[in-house]
C-alpha cells in the first residue's frame, strides 16, 4: 500500500472527461509548489512515458544570446548534480528500452521520454534532477555548442526552416517574434566572448529565472494504480522551486499596419511554388469550447464540390490547399494562413487566386454561420473522441502535457477533441479579420531570382518585397460573387452503424487466413477481436510485371495514380472528414492501396474508388499539370538531406533492379497522353490482386467487399483478365557482397554544406537466428554509437545506427556532418574498435538487460488496429506470410548466450574478419563553405585513425558493380502457403 504525502497536493480531480472506449484511469494534480499533473494509469501498456512541459520558449531568448533557451533544452541532458555523467540519462533509458528528446518552441519546451514499465520511478528520478539541480558543466557547454550549431547547419538549406525564420524576420524588430530560434556558434559562442558574456552564467541565470514549477505540466503514464503514480511524482517533483513567475505573453501582434499590404516573392532552394496568404488572429484560447477558427478552417479548406479548391483546380491555378489558425504564442501572436500549391500558370496569377479567396470570404460572411455546419463538425468530432483508439504512450504524454497549459483539468482530454457551443459572433469576428487591408502574402518559386535582391540575416533567403497598390487593396474589398463558390452539401459519409461484429465468445482466427484464392486475387481476412472499434482496415496490392518493366512503365504508373487520385478528391474530401481515408502508393512490384475507416459506409467507398481506377479517363489539363508536378518533384530530389541521399544509394547499390531519379528523369520526355492512354488498359488487363481486409467485419462481409474488386476488373466478367504466372510476380532480389570486400562508392551534393557517411554492414538473408542476432547487436550499440559520435566527438547532429534491408539485412551507421567522409568513417570504424572491447567486458547482468529489452520489444502489441494491420501485411507484400515472427524470434533470442553475439559481431563488423562484408556512402558537398574541403578533414582535438579497415575499392559505375555480383536466393514463404499467382487449397 503506497503512503500519499497529501500534504504536496494542493487540489485533486478524479472526474476527467474521457473517451467511453478509453480504459485507462486519469487523475489530475495542482501540486503545492503550483506544477500541474495528469496521472494516466494503464495497466495493458507496453511503455511508460513522461512529458513535462515548461511555458519558456525561444521569444524569451536574451536580446544577446539568439538560440539560449534551444542551448538550455541541450545543456539539461549531459548530466546534474544527481547524476553526473554526461550520459547518465540517455544510458539508463537506452538500457530499459527507452527513447527520449526534447522540443523548443517560441513559448514553451517540452522534455519527453518513454521506457519499458518497471523502469518508469527511474526515468522520472533523472529527469525531475534538469529542474532541480542542473550542471551546466563548462566542458559540455564548449561541446554541445558543436551539436546546436550542426543542427543549424542542416536547417539552413530547409525551406521551412528559411521561410519561418523569414516571417519573423520581417516582423516588428521590436516585438520576441523577430528573434533568430535555434542559434549557433556565432551567437552562442562567438559573438559572446567577444562581448566578455559567459554563455554558462547566462545558461544558469536562464533556467533560475524560468524554470519554476509554476509553469510547468507534467503528464505521466504507467502501468502503477493512480496512487502509485500519485506518490512518485510527489517524490520526484514535490521540491522543485516555486519561483512565482508569471508565463510570458505578448498581447501586441508581431505584425503591425507597416507589415501589412506587402508582397514577399521568395526564392527557395527546392523548385517549389507556394502562395501563402496571411491574417492577424487575436488570442482565441477563451473560446476553445467553441473553435470559431475551426469552423472558418472546415469551410475554406474544402476539397469538395464549389470550394475554394475545386475553382483554382478548374482555373489551372493549383494542386492543393490548406487553410487553418496558427498559434505561435500565448496572447496576440496567432495567424490565420490560407496556403495554395501553385502550378505553372498559377504562379502568373496570384491576384486573381487572391480575389478568388475573397470571393469566397465574401460569399461566407453573405450567408452567415450555419449552424448545421458546426453541427456536423461537431457530431465527426464527437465520434472520434468516442471511437478513439489508444495513442503511443510518448506521443500521448506529450499532447496531454501541453494540454494541461490551455484547458480546465477536467475538460483537458475532450477540450483539444470536441467543440459542445455555438457562437456564430465569434465566427463573424473571425471572419472580420480576413481582409485585405490585413493580407501579408508570400509568393515562393525559382521565377523570382532576378528580382529577388534582398537577403534575410540568418539563412540568406533571398527575396524581394512589394507594396500592393491601393487599387488593388480596393478591389479585393469589394470582389463580388463567383458562381462557382459553394457551401459545402451535407456529408453522406458520416457512419450511423456502430456495431461491433465479434463477441467475447466468438471463434476468431488468431492470424489472418486466406478465404479466396484465384487466377485474379488472394484474399486475406482477419476479424478484430482486440481492439472493438467499428472500422476497417485494409490493402490492396495491384501487382503487375508492366510496372517496373522500365522507367517510362514506372512514370506511367505513377502519373496514372496521381491523376486517379486528383479526379477522386471532391469524392474522397467528405469521406475523409468522416472517418473513411484512402491512399495509394507506387512500389517496385505494384500499386498499393492502404483504405480504412468506419466499417458502415466502407463497400460503398471501395466500389467507388475501384470504378473509377478500371474507368479512368485523361483530362488533358490536369495532365500537364500533374506530369510537370511529378518531374518537378523528382528534381528535387537534389536538395533533400544528404542522409536521405545515402539511404537512396545504399538501396540503388543493393537492389536486383530499381530505377534511379536520373533513369525516371530521362525517360520523363516519354510521358504523353497517347502513351498513358494505350498503357493503363494493358496494366489493368495484367493485373494480380493481393488484400487484406482486418477489422470490424465478419468473413462475408469480406468476401463482398472482394467481389465488388474483382466484378469491376472484370466489367461483370466481360473483361477478360490475362492471368500471371508466379514468375512474373516473383519480387527482385539483393545483391550478395563477397567475403572481405570493402566497397566505398563517392558522390557529391551542391545543395547542403553538411557530409554524410553511411556504411552498411552486410549480414546474410532473413532467418530467425540472423535476424535476433543483428537485432540484438543493434540495439546493445546504439547507445555508445550516439554517445561516442555525437556527445563525445561532436561529429553531427543526425547520428544513428540502425538495421537496412528486406530479405537479406546489415548493420547501418549514419552520420551527417561538418566533416569530410573519410574521417568520419576511420571514426566509425575507430567506435568499433572500442565495442570489441565493451562487449567482451559485458556482465551477464547488463547483456541479460538487453535480451528482456528487446524480447518487450518485439512482443510489444501495437497500440491501434491500423499498425497490427500493417504488421500482417508487411508479412503479406514480403511474401513470407511469418504472422508468428515474433513470438518465434522471442524463443530464439532467450536461448542466446554473450558469447555468440561476440563471435557474431567478430565476423560481421570487426576489420580484422576475414569475411566481413563493408558498403560504405560518402557525401561530399561542395558548396562553399561545406564539409568537402580539404580543411575539414582533421580534429586536432581526436587521435587520428590511418584507416583502421582495408583501402575500399572505388565504385565509379553502379551497374558494372552489381553486375559483378552475385544474387541472394528470394527466401521461401513460410509454412505451407505458396507464392503468388500458385492458387492455395480452402
């Protein structure tokens, strides 16, 4: 029986509001020291997880020290005056199977983590010491510098990053808005030493000042009753200081009437074209049971029939919109954006796509608040919160703490979900300040770089600024009606069929099983007897040999579902709102579509969806739009991230066969509407079907949704589909990497300043044995993988080490950094010397740790039906049909000793095997400044390594390299089940 020191307790709420299908307990906290808590007990969670959130943020940054409360976030990681060691917190969550971060925001912070469950007192204990009793040592301030500003670093060829920083750039240089967020090492080491600031006096002064329980929330979730959870946090957090200050707020707007009526034509580094249109909010927290911006924001950012997009997509204007309220800051720092993709032609008419946005504005205020409208806003969100399925236990204390800030205690789960008063005076204010004597705009595209002669401060962002005329001010005031805007019509999609189909009693097969087999398709089905939510969940694989047959097969297919896809959005918009959401994707093998939702309007969306994809017609403008969209974006490839760009060439040097950006981009000149034409009847006509359906629905009911397939592929039976061979639907296979080989393969960037080195560690095809092997040798090095490259060497700030492959696996290492490649491998390889020696030195004890982690892990149950669906069908679209993986590799895995995970990595990782397999990535950019110069190679600071493994032979060509190689055997299916396209006996 848990003791409870009421005396720390200044106010206790047992009556929260919750889902009806949420089976956890919660009890909410004031603490005497003013912290305010939710307790969340569950005692079916895999993971407990924590989350305490702090109302300082970066507008509270000092003048001098841009970036101060980022570092301050950093600092409170390496070590307190409790527990020391720099890696004393990471380590402990690392050992008991937990992940943590933290997030700076412009008015808050918020410090998270989560952990296998009998480890949480633990993990509340080390991190309850950042509030109370910090180190701020100076060898890890010096350090940890190098990590903010290689953050930066990687932000500053990041549109979101640029424009963001731009936008508060530009606001009133005198309002906290304006400042520069994450610093760096001008601003946080730099420029202070040269004015006499101690950066660690400042550190220390920053959190004495803020950090006070008072505006603080914690959000705690485990598997303890409500009073344990009670007495441990009272134990943890009971003492932290009370410094009554007051959570900043800003009540002037960033923007004033100078920052209004302007152009800003920005030019970015992707070649993106986006029109942004910008209003001033006012504080809108008070009237959160009301959401007058929600209703605005369901109105304008409707796809359906007579909305804002359907007229700017029949214009020629745009692919996409989004609307919605902004809140960036606790009083008047909120926004209301309406934000347009803009196509080719649409970037030639911004003031009309404008007037056509105030045409619609005009067109709301005429009709008034309609109170149906809310009202269905409102049922959709009431029959979400109902039907709720649990969140990740991380991603739940994080929204619940910041929650916690902004509604009553009792209302602080439902608040954030569901909107209970009509007030159609609020709706009118909000739609008084969408005008156009309040309109910023921002025009972003490569058109703009001959005008563009200004340059923002932080990320060289170059722009130009424009007044807008009276005349036209005047004309958006008055633009008339467009007969083409409409309220949206009531939605036929909402489900009235809430039924759950299973019962406790009910015989229900454990993994899905096949209930048809045919020439056509193979049916998988599982009915839910876990999660008891009315919804579905299902995939359809369309796999077709035509396909991947060559790149102008690839961008066929893709430019078919993407035209498919935008002739349905007026169709999908509504069922979307209601809960029912589909999407498709284009694989090496097929086409993918992942649909769920509510199980009672389900078949009717499937028929639909299925009709149209086997009736599809071209519309001419819509394909030159999208065929242009989809080129644009495989050129852009050239500016993702350089771990991005190594991931792309590791797959590209391991694959049988894929097409590379190059390939897709040279063969795009082939892309006509003639082509597509002829091609998307053969693909139909050439077409296996594999699906699971998983969910509220009973085995007839699976075979009918089936049957409206396989009747519209088959027009009722007169269409004849030519069936395929298994050959033709067997997957590509991996390349074999010989024994002793060292394989570097160079390429450069000249977008990002940052390197990226990836080597990859080849194991061998996918067993139980080699899979728990590699699993368990990844996660023992993870830790000290990020412990050594980042906190100790400070090499970068994306640093990782993880598992790559499908059937046949390795070991992968990432970095991205400021360094040259070759020296951030010899320090890969140098980190791997040291974990020979950490390994052999393991206690049984700590390798015993790593054994339960991992056995928590892989028998954790997924917290919603949509993730064990795709767990069933990874097994599916891999063709290996192993639903009983993990409780197999858990088997195997408590029979391994320390020794074979030694010898293990002995032979696979260490460069003194003689049968070790090693890829490594190098990517070099070449920007100025960036980390391919030759001066970047060398830390003084560091032992240098005279590479430790054997001289890479060069891969100058990628297809001599694979052709020179051998190929892994596909594995074979597991059990009985035969491959695709070989019927299977019911």
């Amino acid at each position: 029986m848990t003791t409870i020191n009421k005396n720390s307790v200044k106010e206790r709420y047992d009556s929260i509001r919750k889902s009806p299908n949420d089976e956890k307990l919660y009890r909410g906290l004031i603490l005497n020291n003013e912290m305010k808590v939710l307790l969340i007990s569950d005692p079916t969670t895999d993971k407990s997880a924590a989350a305490l959130n702090v109302q300082i943020g970066h507008l509270s940054d000092p003048d001098e020290l841009p970036g101060l409360a980022h570092f301050c976030e950093h600092m409170l990681f390496l070590g307190t005056a409790k527990y020391p060691d720099l890696h004393e917190y990471h380590s402990y969550l690392s050992q008991h199977g937990g992940i943590t971060n933290a997030d700076t925001s412009l008015d808050y912070t918020i410090y998270y983590f989560d952990i296998t469950p009998v480890y949480l007192e633990g993990a509340l204990d080390r991190i309850s010491q950042f509030f109370l009793s910090p180190l701020f040592t100076e060898s890890a301030t010096e350090l940890e510098i190098n990590a903010v500003n290689s953050e930066h670093e990687k932000n500053i060829a990041d549109d979101a990053w640029r424009t963001f920083q731009l936008d508060k750039s530009s606001a009133n240089p005198n309002h906290p808005y304006s400042k520069f967020s994450t610093g760096n090492r001008d601003t946080l080491d730099v420029t202070p030493k040269k004015k006499g600031i101690n950066v660690r006096d400042e550190l220390l002064k920053f959190h004495n000042t803020w950090y006070s329980s008072n505006i603080m929330a914690l959000s705690v979730l485990g598997k303890e009753n409500l009073d344990d959870l009670e007495a441990m946090v009272i134990r943890m957090f009971a003492e932290i200081k009370n410094k009554n200050v007051a959570a900043p707020e800003w009540p002037e707007h960033p923007f004033n009437n100078d920052h209004f009526g302007h152009k800003w034509f920005i030019v970015p580094i992707k070649d993106i074209r986006t029109l942004k249109m910008i209003f001033p909010l006012p504080d809108l927290r008070k009237y959160y049971r009301s959401s007058p911006a929600a209703y605005v924001t369901h109105l304008l950012a409707h796809e359906g029939n007579g909305s804002l997009l359907s007229a700017l997509k029949k214009a020629g204007w745009s692919n996409s919109l989004y609307a919605g309220s902004r809140k960036t800051a606790r009083g008047n720092c909120n926004f209301f954006e309406i934000i347009a993709d803009l196509t080719e032609d649409g970037i030639h008419h911004v003031d009309e796509i404008v007037t056509l946005t105030f045409q619609y504005i005009n067109m709301l205020r005429s009709k008034g608040p309609i109170e149906w409208i809310f009202d269905e806003y409102k049922q959709i969100s009431q029959m979400d919160f109902d039907f709720n399925e649990n969140s990740p236990s991380l991603s739940y204390v994080k929204s619940t703490a910041c929650a916690l800030h902004e509604y009553p205690m009792e209302e602080v789960l439902i608040a954030p979900r569901v909107p209970t008063e009509w007030r159609p005076d609020l709706i009118d204010n909000i739609m008084e300040h969408l005008v156009p004597e309040k309109i910023r705009i921002r025009v972003m595209g490569k058109a703009f770089a001959n005008i563009a002669t200004e340059s923002e401060f932080w990320y060289q962002t170059k722009f130009a600024k424009i007044k807008i005329s009276d005349e036209v001010i005047k004309k958006w005031t008055t633009p008339g009606f467009n007969s083409d805007l409409k309220i949206p019509e009531k939605n036929e999609f909402i489900p009235t069929n809430f039924d759950i189909k299973a019962d406790e009693d009910s015989e229900i097969d454990e993994y899905p099983v096949i209930i048809e087999d045919n020439q056509l398709m193979r049916v998988w089905f599982k009915q839910d007897d876990e999660y008891w939510v009315p919804k579905v969940c299902s995939y359809f694989d369309f796999a077709s040999p035509l396909i991947c047959m060559d790149p102008i097969s690839y961008n066929l297919t893709a430019i078919y579902i993407k035209m498919f896809e935008d002739a349905l959005i007026e169709y999908r918009y509504n069922a979307s709102l209601a809960g029912l959401d589909w999407k498709f994707t284009t694989g090496k093998h097929g086409v993918i579509l992942m649909f769920g939702g509510y199980h009672d309007k389900y078949q009717i969306c499937l028929r639909e969806i299925i009709h149209k994809m086997v009736n599809f017609t071209i519309d001419k403008q819509r394909f030159d739009i999208l065929k242009e969209n989809y080129i644009r974006s495989l050129k852009n490839f050239e500016a993702e991230q350089p771990y991005q760009h190594a991931a792309h060439y590791l797959a590209l040097l391991l694959a049988e066969q894929v097409w590379t950006n190059d390939e897709l981009l040279d063969a795009s000149d082939y892309i006509t509407i003639e082509r597509l034409e002829e091609f998307v009847p053969r693909l139909l006509n050439k077409m296996y079907i594999e699906c699971l359906l998983h969910g509220n629905l009973t085995k007839s009911e699976a075979l009918e949704a089936v049957k409206i397939v396989e009747s519209e592929f088959t027009h009722a039976g007169k269409r004849r589909i030519i069936p395929l061979l298994p050959q033709q639907l067997m997957l590509h296979r991996e390349i074999s990497l010989e024994n002793g080989c060292h394989y570097l393969y160079v390429t450069e960037n000249k977008v990002h300043k940052s390197s990226c080195t990836e080597v990859y560690y080849q194991s061998s095809l996918q067993s139980t044995e080699s899979n728990i092997h590699l699993k368990l040798l990844q996660l023992i090095i993870e830790k000290p993988c990020f412990n050594t490259l980042r906190t100790k060497e400070q090499l970068g700030y994306i640093i990782c080490s993880g598992i790559y492959g499908t059937n046949v696996q390795g070991l992968t290492v990432t970095v991205q950094s400021d360094r040259h490649p070759q020296y951030v491998e010899d320090r890969i390889e140098a980190f791997m010397e040291t974990m020979l020696e950490d390994l052999t030195n393991m206690s049984e004890e700590e390798f015993n740790r790593h054994k339960a982690f991992l056995a928590t892990m892989r028998l954790q149950e997924p917290e919603i039906m949509s993730t064990l669906t795709a767990v069933f069908w990874n097994e599916i679209i891999s063709q290996q049909y192993n639903f009983d993986r993990a409780d197999i590799e858990v088997d195997y895995l408590m029979t391994i000793t320390k020794e074979q995970i030694l010898s293990f990595f002995k032979e696979m990782i260490h460069s003194k095997s003689p049968i070790r397999r090693k890829l490594a990535i190098h990517i070099v950019p070449m920007t100025n400044g960036g980390a391919g110069l030759e001066e970047t190679n060398v830390d003084k600071n560091v032992e240098s390594v005279n590479h430790i493994s054997s001289l890479p032979t060069l891969i100058t060509d990628i297809i001599a390299f694979k052709s020179s190689q051998s190929l892994y055997p596909l594995l074979k299916p597991f059990g009985n089940v035969p491959r695709k396209g070989q019927c299977y006996k019911l």
